[in-house]
C-alpha cells in the first residue's frame, strides 16, 4: 500500500481544512484569548465537530463511531494546528476514545457514545511534574469497600477544567502496576486550579483528597494495564505530531508568502539567497517530520509491533521542525513578526506547549536510543 | 485487489526465500556490487546465481515493461518486492546506471528503435553505462557545458573533456550531454547523445580522491564520430532529457541517507554521553528519513511526485549520510582513523570521506535547496 493519503482521505481533508479555515481560524482563537472566555473553547464548534464526525474516527462503528484509523484522526487533528484552533479533540477524541475503547466494562458504552456525539469532554490526568514522565506515578489509590480511594496530585492537564471524565494514572503502591480510573470531574474530593499557558490554553493542577473512586469506574482491559497506558500514549503522541506538522504548514505558509511580498533593497526579500537557503532546508525538515507521522499512524493503524517506536520518532522530529518553522517564521517577519498584532508569534508560542506535550525531542530520542539497545 | 496483491507477497516471499542465496543476504561493501557490463565478472557463484533468478523474472528491473525485459510490475507490486527484498536483506542483484537514470531518460524520451536496441542490453546487465555531465567549467553551472559536437552531415564530430564521470574507465557506452548550437542561450544549445566508449577518440583518466580511491574519471573526446541516430530527444533540447534524468539520479543519491549507526552503540553511553545524544538525535532523523523515503518513491512511480521534490530528498538524504559517517568516525576513534591494517583495512575512514562526495555529486546541497527554493517555495529570483 503506497504511504500517502488514499483518495478518501484527501477528501476528509479537504473537508476537515475547509472546515477549521472557516470555523475556527487563527482569530477565533484569538478572540478566546482577549475575551478571557473561561472555557478556552468554543463549545458550540465543539458540538459541530461531533456533527462533522471529527469526533468519531476512533470509535468502533458498534459504539457509533466511524470505525477509522489514527491516519483519518490525525488529519483532523493536522487541520486544528493549522488554526491553532483550541480544541479538546486531541485528549478526549484520540487519547480519551483509545482508552475507552479498551475497557472492557460499561464505561465503554458509557462514554462513546457521547463523544461521538460531540457531547462529551475526556481530560488525560497522567502528568504530575513540569516534564513529561507518564512513567512517574505517584497518585496513590488504595483499595476501599467500593473501589479505591484517591490521594495525590496530577499537573498541567489541559481541558480539565471543562471535562466531564478525567482518565487518571495511579497506583496502589510505589512499583505496582500503574492503575487507570476514570473519574468524572464533579467526583467528591477533587479541586482544580486552572492556568494559562503562553499559548492561553488552560491547564489545570488536580488535587484528590480522598476521592473515592468506584470499582465500575476501573479502567479494565482486557490485558494488563501498563500496555494500555503506553497505547494511549503512543496515540497523543502521533496525534500531538500531526497537530505539530498543521502548524508548521501554517507558519511555514505564511512565512514564505512574506518572503514572497516582502520588498527591502528594492526587491522582495525572498529573492536572496541567505533566505532562499533556510526556506528550503526548512520546507525539508518539515517533509521528514510529514513523512514520519504519516507512518507512525499507519503503524498504529496496522498494530505492528514497531509502532511504539514509530510514534516517538514522530513526536520527536515533528517537535523539532515545527520548532524551527516557528522560530524560522518569527526571524524571517522581522520586526512585526515580534508584534502580538501578527499572527506568526501564536504559531510560536503554540508550538512551544505542543513540543512538551507528551514527550519532548529529547525525551524521545533518548528512549529511541534505549530501545535500539544503547 | 486487496488478495490479489497479499497473494503476491506471498508469492514473492516463498520465492525469494528458495532463490536467494544465502550470502547475497549479507551486508554489502561498494566491492560487492555486481555492475555487469561487457567485462563485468561475477565474484562468486552466489552473486551470479542471484542475479540470474531476478533477470529470469525480469526484477533487475522490476516495473519497467516487459516488452523490453523488465519485470512489468505496477507500482503497489514493485513496492512489495522491494519490501520483502528488504525484509531479508537481499542484496540488488545488478547495480547500474542504465537502470538508474539512462533508462527512465529512454523510457520517456527515446524513440522505439533506441528503447529495443538499449533497454534490454541494460537489463541483462550487458552494457555498463556511464554518464558525461560535468566538465572542467560546468559543474554546478551544468548548463555551461562546452564539449562541442560539430555538424558533419550524417554524424556528430566531438571534441571536449568531461570530468567526475564515474566509472567511465570500466564503461562500455557513455550517456553525454554535448554543445551542438554554440550560438543559442546556454539551456538550448544542448543535445543528449550516447556511444560507445571504444569508439575512436574517447580516452579516460582516473581521478585519485581523499578517500584514496579512484571512482571517478576525466574522459576526454578528440575527434569522436556519433551517428545522427544516437540523439535522445530533439535536437538542441537536451537540457530536458537532463533535467528529467537528473530526478532519477538525485532519487538514487538520496538513498545513502537510509544507512543506520546502530552497529557501534556497544558501551557509548558510558564513554561519551554527549555523543550518545547525538546518535539519538541522529537516530530519530534516520527513521524519519527511511519514512520519508518510503512516501517519496510511492508518489515518485506513481508519478504524483512535485518534480523537483527529489532535489529536496537528494538535499536531505546526503547530509544526513554525511552526519553519520562522521558519528561512526566519531564512535570508532583511532580505529575507525586506520588506513591500514585492523579488521576493516582503514574501509571506515574510506567510506567517510566518499560521502563528502555525495552532497557535490549530482548537484550540490546547495544547488537543490536553490531549485527547491524556485521551484517548490515560488520564491522570487534575483
């Protein structure tokens, strides 16, 4: 099978650009931003993509969903970081609908439903320092009459403060088996403090005090627990990696149409060489990350037995080069490019929250370089 | 369709598995090629049986039509057998540059009578070919080129001199790019022209490199005679044929880039930490490489390819190539800095310094990021 997009998929994105360019562009996000609105998110376009079905491509067709791969989810997900579109569809559509999909108790007719729907929020609760360290539990759950009883903090978990079911990460004692709950948000116990971020999303900190979590609440797959987390994760990640590669086409564009427009010495700035050079290596760089998302996804579709390591290859050159595509797309505007007025700053500081989220470059060549044995 | 191309892998892969030699599965040096050619030798058994099993199914060529010998295989076909030759790490059974660049030159610009009278000689592995781009003072500014070919009639008289031609000193025809309007702008005075190295006249000189090898050649032309007949394309506008060509031989330099670091990781994290982050950094390019290598040739032969696209690849593939023998240098020490004696007889540091060569050879890094630049950005020109 050739690695590029089938017709079908050129369609949905077709259709998921023309979507978000209209609905959500990079002034709606704006215009969350300078109202403070407390939510972070529109819910009404939250509601419309359940109508368009970005909320459903994971979901098994049993569960009303499309019954789609992580190619389909991550073109919707590539269309949102065009728009720098705030949205919780990485969380709860990718991430929130792989876990679910897996339990094998109600909670899976519980909550897929209403996430195809484009009803429910899902929040990923599995961070507790400042850098990503999902293996770092120290959420405690002990065992109690009905279930479990929650003590601990989880940190910076975006969405959280609107969602109606957290997916918390825990353990029962140091070294156990990690744990998974999913705990709706109003659950007796729990606080949140919510902040922005540079790029105004909204993160909050989420303390449990003695929460009693019920044993339906139990995320239970079919296999251990651990394997799970990893499948959730090695999703966000390639999900995070193609919102990542949107964005870096979205600065990149705009980048070189200024290149192009731009007169200095009586040309247009684009026709020097000095410029003409980094534009290409970075039109490049971006390439190579395109190219490893799209593989990643197709791993992930196909269940190999790499795809672990494809998805941290993706998050890794896709932070990368969207890193660079920003700080590149800030240099090469200039001055203006340094104005909160321009866009391309948003670019930059969007791209700085999705390079951490879930694993920086680092992060992920350094655990590419355990698995390949060194 | 779906079964009937799972029916082919299967095939494929029992296939290959009862016709591939063992040892024709093993990690190859550059002395492990076999180029064929009219004095092309076998170095084993092995190697020949190899290539006599692919040439039986036409897989020296696999997608080309079978009408000329080739393998007729349609693009999802040729991509398994690459896949399955992959997954065993089968050698290819001929290496060519007929099969790299004349051929898809002939295939979309030769007439009928130079497809039968060329292609299946290049298939066989018959005729070994080499290519008369660059000279003296058309390097990066190919279209300079100056070896004349003088209107004689019936035939081309042509005088001139080339250089970096590679293996021409062990080719059998050459595949050159000749002046024959000295008075039209550069583009289109150029004619693309074949014939054969034993004509009168044609004589070619080595070129030591740092490497202490000798891959390349100067070839000089006094007097030599080409047919009217041997013109690829029309006249005057061969800078098309070269330009089209010169896609297929970025497509095939770009490969270096698919080369891994894995086999010197023994122990490094413990005696340089910071080199060990920098083979994982080099790691996770790699693998986005081999992906981006993956997604290239599928739009490539199924012709969906921006054309200048291979300029960005060649661009990418040989710096990433270049990267890696430098960490390999790195992570061997004085080992790897041998040029003689130990286990590799100074192969590390040798191969080091040829893939200086691969970001000059078929155009500069720079060259491409210009061309990608234009053709890709849009960018303005000067």
């Amino acid at each position: 099978m050739p690695l590029y997009h089938d017709d079908e998929q050129t369609m949905l994105q077709d259709t998921a650009r023309g979507f978000f360019d209209e609905h959500a562009p990079v002034s709606h996000m704006r215009g969350l931003r300078d109202a403070k609105d407390p939510a972070g998110i529109a819910h009404e376009l939250w509601r419309r993509c359940g109508e368009m079905g970005f909320t459903m491509a994971l979901i098994p067709e049993e569960d009303g969903g499309l019954g789609l791969g992580h190619v389909e989810a991550g073109i919707v997900q590539e269309a949102i970081g065009r728009n720098l579109t705030p949205s919780p569809l990485l969380a709860t559509a990718i991430g929130g609908v792989v876990a679910l999909r897996a339990a094998t108790n109600d909670l899976r007719t519980e909550w897929l439903p209403r996430i195809a729907e484009g009803v429910a929020i899902v929040a990923l609760a599995l961070e507790e320092g400042s850098k990503h360290a999902p293996d770092q539990i120290t959420l405690k759950a002990c065992k109690h009459a009905d279930g479990f009883v929650l003590n601990g903090a989880k940190r910076f978990v975006p969405h959280a403060h609107i969602a109606d079911l957290l997916i918390v990460s825990a353990r029962s004692s140091p070294g156990a088996e990690p744990m998974l709950l999913a705990v709706t948000r109003e659950t007796t116990g729990i606080t949140m403090r919510t902040q922005q971020l540079a790029d105004a999303s909204l993160v909050s900190d989420i303390e449990f005090d003695d929460t009693v979590v019920e044993h339906s609440n139990v995320l239970v797959p079919p296999r251990d627990t651990g394997a799970l987390l990893e499948e959730i994760l090695n999703a966000v990640r390639v999900g995070a990696a193609a919102e990542l590669i949107g964005l870096a086409d979205g600065a990149m564009e705009r980048t070189f149409a200024y290149l192009r427009d731009r007169k200095q010495f009586g040309v247009e700035i684009g026709s020097f060489q000095a410029l003409q050079h980094r534009a290409a290596h970075l039109y490049g760089e971006v390439e190579l990350a395109r190219a490893a998302v799209l593989k990643a996804q197709r791993e992930l579709d196909g269940g190999s037995g790499d795809r672990s390591r494809h998805a941290m290859v993706a998050k890794a050159i896709a932070s990368q080069a969207a890193t660079l595509a920003v700080q590149e797309g800030v240099q090469m505007h200039g001055g203006i490019g340094m104005t909160d007025e321009h866009d391309i700053g948003l670019f930059m500081k969007r791209a700085r929250v999705l390079a951490e989220l879930y694993g920086d470059t680092n992060y992920h060549a350094h655990r590419l370089a355990s698995v390949n044995g060194y | 369709m779906t079964d009937d191309l799972t029916q082919f892998r299967k095939e494929t892969r029992a296939w290959l598995q009862s016709n591939c030699p063992l040892q024709m599965r093993e990690p190859q040096t550059d002395e492990d090629l076999y180029w064929g050619g009219r004095d092309g030798a076998f170095a084993n058994s092995a190697q020949k049986q190899w290539f006599e099993a692919m040439l039986s199914r036409g897989w020296t060529t696999p997608d080309w039509p079978t009408e000329y010998g080739g393998g007729g295989l349609d693009p999802e076909r040729a991509k398994i057998l690459r896949e399955e030759m992959s997954r065993i790490n089968a050698r290819p059974p001929l290496s060519s540059f007929g099969i790299w660049m004349l051929g898809p030159a002939l295939l979309k610009y030769g007439t009928e009578e130079q497809k039968r009278y060329h292609l299946p000689p290049i298939i066989r592995g018959e005729i070994r070919w080499c290519q008369g781009y660059s000279e003296p003072g058309a390097g990066s500014d190919l279209a300079s080129v100056a070896t004349r070919a003088e209107d004689k009639g019936d035939h081309w008289v042509v005088n001139g001199q080339k250089i970096w031609t590679s293996y021409a000193n062990k080719a059998d025809w050459i595949f050159c790019l000749v002046r024959t309007d000295p008075t039209a702008p550069k583009h289109l005075g150029i004619s693309f022209v074949l014939f054969d190295m034993r004509t009168p006249g044609v004589s070619t000189r080595p070129i030591r490199l740092i490497s202490g090898n000798s891959p390349f050649c100067e070839t000089f032309f006094d007097d030599v005679v080409v047919p009217k007949g041997n013109l690829v394309g029309t006249l005057h506008r061969g800078w098309d044929v070269a330009k089209y060509l010169l896609g297929h031989e970025r497509e095939m330099i770009s490969a270096m880039g698919l080369g891994e670091v894995e086999s010197i990781t023994t122990g490094i994290s413990e005696i340089d930490p910071l080199l060990r982050s920098q083979m994982a950094l080099f790691d996770v390019r790699a693998a986005a490489f081999r992906a981006c290598s993956e997604l290239f040739l599928d739009e490539f032969r199924a012709g969906r390819a921006h054309p200048a696209k291979s300029s960005m690849m060649k661009y990418v593939g040989t710096e990433l190539n270049k990267a890696r023998h430098e960490l390999l240098m790195s992570a061997g020490g004085f080992e790897a800095a041998r040029w003689s004696g130990g286990s590799d007889a100074g192969a590390s540091a040798q191969a080091w310094l040829r893939s200086k060569g691969n970001s000059i050879e078929g155009g500069t890094s720079e060259v491409q990021l210009n061309i990608v630049a234009k053709r890709i950005l849009s960018l303005p020109s000067t």
